[in-house]
C-alpha cells in the first residue's frame, strides 16, 4: 500500500521533559500511583497514550473490587487469603504474583475502598458493604459491589487537584537505562510529529492487560475486544526488552460473555434456565433481580451494550442471550516485590500486569506511588546522556516507520500474529507446533522490522504496539515450549499430564544481551 508519507512528513521532532516519576498509563493503577507519589511531594508526569478521563479497561466503569474488610470477613486475614485462592477464578488471575503482595494488598485495599468512598465513588449499596458475586456457592464471597462508572473522571480530578501533570496521547514505547538502573522512558505523540523523552528517577509501569495478541471474538475486528484496541502489554514488552522478569506468559485465560458484543459483566448477568427443548424453566428472574442486574450492569462499564439491547427490544427477562468463549488473554506477568519493584532498579510497576482486577490495581497503583516517591528522595542524579545512543536509536526505528512510502500496515502484520498465535500456540500445544509458530513468528517480525509502515502518528502508534505484542507472542512461545506439562488451558497433548513438581512455582525469563533467560522459581 502506497501512503501519504511519500509527500514528506519529514522527521520527528524531539521534546525533552525532566520529572521524579513518571506513571506510564493513566489508567486505575497508574492515576493512583501518581496521586500518592504526588502527596508524598515528588513531581510527578503521567503519560497516557489515550485520555486519562476514558481510558483502560476500566474506562466505563467497573463493578466488584476485590478487598478484605476485616468486619464482614472476620479478623484472621490469612484464613480469608487462603480462601481467596480457593476458587479458580481468584488463583489464576493471581498466578505469578507473590503471596506477599497478594497479603500487602489485602492489609491495605480497606483503606483504599474508604479513600474512594470519600472521593465519591461509591462504595457502599443502600448504606451497606454489599458483597456478591464471583464466589461459588457456599464459598466466601471476596469482591465488593461497587459504582464505579464516574472512577476515571474522579481519579483523574483528584490526580490534576494533587498537582500531578497529566499528558494525554502519548504512548511510552521504551524505558530508558543507565549505570543499571532506570533513567527515564522515550514516547511518541499519538497526534503530533514528535517523540516525547521523559528524564525520570523513578518509573511506574501501570499499563494494563494484553488484549490483542489473539483473534478477537469478531474475526476481522480487531478492536472488538474487551479490554481495548489500545492494551497490547506494553510494560511487560518494554521490561522485557530492559533485562527485568517477566512470569508465567504461558498460561492464558479467557472470558466468556455475550456473543460477538466482547463485554464483560459474566458476573452479573442473571439468566433465564432453559430445558434441552428450549423452553424457560425458573428460577424466573423477578423485577427486582432486574433492577439490580441493571444497575450493577451500567456501573461495569456495559453502558453501551444495555443502549443497543434496548434500542433492539431485547430484554433479558424474555429474551435469550447466547454467550460464548472470548479470546484467549496471556496471564503473564510483570515480577514484583511487596513494594511494587520490580527487578530493575527504580522501576516500579501495577494494575493489570503484575497482578489482576480493580482492587489489586488500585490498592498497588498506591503503594507503587507512595514507595516510587520515597525512592526518589534519596535517588541518584542521572545522567542522560548515558542513554543517548538509545533514544537515537529508537528514534530511527519510528522515523523509519513514518517516512516508508510503500509497506504493510500494523493491520497486516497485527493479523498475522494473531492467527500464529492461535494456530500454533492456541487451545492445544504440542513441541512441533510451537517449534514451528516460533519460527513463523520470527519471520514476521524480521519482515515487520524491515517493512512496516505508518501514514500517520496513530498508525505509528498501532506499529508500535504490534511490535510490543510480537515480543509479547515470543514469550508465549519460548515460555511455552519450557513448560512440559498440561495445566488450565496450557494443553500439551505430548504431556497431558499436569507435573505436581511444578505446583507453587513459576516461570520467570528474563533477556540477558540478546537471549532469552528462563528459571523455575517459586512463587511465594
Ligand atoms: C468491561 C469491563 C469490566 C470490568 N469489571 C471489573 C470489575 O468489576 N472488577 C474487577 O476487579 N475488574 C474488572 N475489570 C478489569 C479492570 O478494569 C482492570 O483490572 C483494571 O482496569 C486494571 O487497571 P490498570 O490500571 O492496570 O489498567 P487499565 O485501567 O487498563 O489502564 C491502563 C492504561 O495504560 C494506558 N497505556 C497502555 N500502554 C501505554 C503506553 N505504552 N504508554 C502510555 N499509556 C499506556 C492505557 O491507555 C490505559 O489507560 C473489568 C474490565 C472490563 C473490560
């Protein structure tokens, strides 16, 4: 395809900005990160490729958090943890993630559901702490009901009433080191021709799930995906790429929900039963299940799909609604310490990709702030320079990309991931099969290097996202290939069986020069 690049867009041009920390994501984990670090008086830049105010995947709104309320749960919190993980849900999403910041996060996510609530997001329903859902029957119930619908537009309120600086339409797409510690991160303007260079003593990775390394429910839609066009691992790509452990990308998990819409709100919806012949069979759902279906609905984040279920008279009290399976989502994680360092000094990361759900994001975007601007105080000065060849050389790589008159597009190449990532390290998985998609994935990405092409800052920005993904998809591989056994959705049908020795243990890699480093370690 022949763009518009051929009239001279010319080259990026370079602002260079200097901060104490800087929150890569403006999302729950990222805008909480910066309000604490911005209370403890460190100077802080949020960078947020989209807009902080509907941004994330908890943009429109999210329902039940996660949180341990010693008067509802009662006074043993160990005992409330271990019957946390009892339940599938609550173990895989956590899986890869230490016990000692799943209990970091427990101790303090009361405090963090008082400080929303006086922040006006609501916490309580009709005076009270209402605990449902996301628990089996007879199980403990761990998530709290909540409205979040307005979260985004009052967590970012409060981080601009803080004093922190908010920069909307800049995607970070590599940290920037030196003297082995982290001295800032280089991003692009998704609008303007320009790279933006943050200079920073401390970094906070809060830049959410992957979600577009599969097909998406809707074939041909790639932003029809739950999540969001825009999640793509980012910070699990760049630490990656920065020498820090990543853990466990092997192990996926998927979603179900509504068929073809990609919404979530499986927690909620409450159906009509029917019999092999189609005919409803109760327990019938009454108005007020309704009511309550719905407003629980609209807070998480379903505004959208509710709209066009009413303009389309489809209501759930008589109307079947068939589900079906999502995409499969990567589980892996960014490897973090009970103060949200990672393994890269300064460098710090929360939310979605070191553990999983609003709680978690919101309770570890906090102590990521508060320990990030403690870190700073005493950090050394940097020096830039040291990064200098770095940041030319990631500037070549954009520019690159912008000024190619003829190539695919990050559509292309985005498609093609997609489809190795499902036919070769899809449901089932086997030594041929990811020998093979390894090598195809290879391939794809020496040809994306040598060919991609962006027409626009927009389309530089989905290029670069796709490259983050097939780092993303190479761990998956790699990580793959390492795990020889079946466990949840890793089937192996050369090992079908699941390796007790593995239990309690996790698979973290780690790039040493080039090459990729794995290691068994426990999770604890
Ligand atoms: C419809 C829906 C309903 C949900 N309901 C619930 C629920 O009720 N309870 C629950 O526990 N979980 C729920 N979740 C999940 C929950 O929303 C997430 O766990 C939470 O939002 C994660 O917060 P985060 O800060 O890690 O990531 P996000 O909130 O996704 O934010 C990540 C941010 O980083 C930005 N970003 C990404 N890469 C870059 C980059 N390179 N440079 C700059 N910016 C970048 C993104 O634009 C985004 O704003 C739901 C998810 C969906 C989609």
């Amino acid at each position: 395809m022949k763009g518009d690049n051929a009239m001279g867009n010319g080259i990026l041009m370079e602002e260079l900005i200097e901060t104490d920390v800087l929150c890569v994501g403006g999302g729950i984990a990222g805008l909480m990160a910066a309000i604490r670090a911005r209370e403890l008086g460190a100077k802080v830049i949020v960078a947020e490729k989209g807009n902080t105010l509907h941004s994330g995947r908890g943009r429109a709104g999210n329902d039940h958090f996660w949180c341990y309320i010693p008067e509802v749960h009662g006074a043993d919190m160990e005992l409330f943890l271990k019957e946390c993980l009892k339940g599938p849900k609550l173990r895989l999403m956590q899986a890869g993630t230490s016990m000692k910041v799943l209990r970091a996060f427990l101790e303090n996510s009361f405090d963090i559901v008082k400080l929303w609530d006086r922040w006006g997001i609501s916490m309580k329903y009709q005076g009270r702490w209402e605990f449902a859902g996301h628990s089996f029957p007879g199980d403990v119930l761990t998530h709290l009901k909540y409205a979040g619908l307005k979260q985004k537009r009052i967590l970012t309120e409060k981080a601009l009433e803080k004093g922190a600086e908010i920069m909307n339409r800049v995607m970070i797409y590599d940290l920037l080191r030196a003297d082995g510690g982290i001295v800032g991160a280089i991003g692009i303007h998704t609008r303007e021709k320009k790279v933006v260079v943050f200079q920073a003593k401390a970094v906070i990775l809060g830049t959410g799930f992957v979600d577009r390394l599969y097909p998406p429910p809707v074939s041909g839609w790639l932003a029809s995906v739950a999540g969001g066009l825009t999640l793509t691992g980012d910070g699990r790509a760049m630490i990656y790429r920065a020498g820090g452990d990543v853990v466990g990308p092997e192990i996926p998990r998927r979603h179900v929900g509504p068929r073809y819409f990609s919404r979530y709100g499986q927690a909620t919806w409450v159906g009509v039963l029917r019999d092999p012949q189609d005919k409803p069979i109760g327990p019938y759902v009454t108005n007020e299940d309704y009511e309550y279906m719905m407003y629980w609905m609209v807070h998480e984040g379903n505004s959208s799909l509710l709209e066009f279920m009413k303009e389309e008279g489809i209501d759930i009290r008589r109307h079947p609604v068939e589900f079906q399976i999502y995409n499969m989502l990567p589980e892996g994680k960014i490897w973090i310490n009970e103060r949200a360092e990672t393994s890269v000094e300064g460098l710090y990361a929360a939310g979605d990709e070191s553990m999983g759900g609003i709680g978690p994001s919101a309770t570890y975007g906090w102590i990521a702030g508060e320990n990030a601007a403690t870190y700073v105080k005493d950090a050394p000065s940097l020096d830039l320079k040291k990064a200098r060849e770095k940041i030319e050389e990631k500037k070549v790589l954009a520019e690159k990309m912008r000024t190619r008159e003829i190539g695919p597009d990050w559509k292309e190449a985005n498609i093609a991931l997609q489809q190795i990532m499902q036919d070769y390290a899809g449901s089932v998985r086997s030594e041929t099969l990811l020998t093979a998609g390894l090598s195809y994935l290879q391939m794809l990405r020496d040809k994306a290097d040598a060919t991609l092409m962006a027409r626009n800052q927009w389309e530089l920005t989905r290029c670069l996202e796709t490259r983050n993904l097939l780092d993303i998809g190479e761990l998956v591989f790699i990580a793959a290939q390492e795990r020889r056994e079946s466990r949840g959705l890793h089937n192996r049908p050369d090992y079908p069986f699941t390796d007790p020795m593995l239990d309690g243990k996790g698979l973290f890699i780690r790039k040493v020069g080039e090459q990729p480093v794995l290691e068994w370690k426990a999770i604890n």
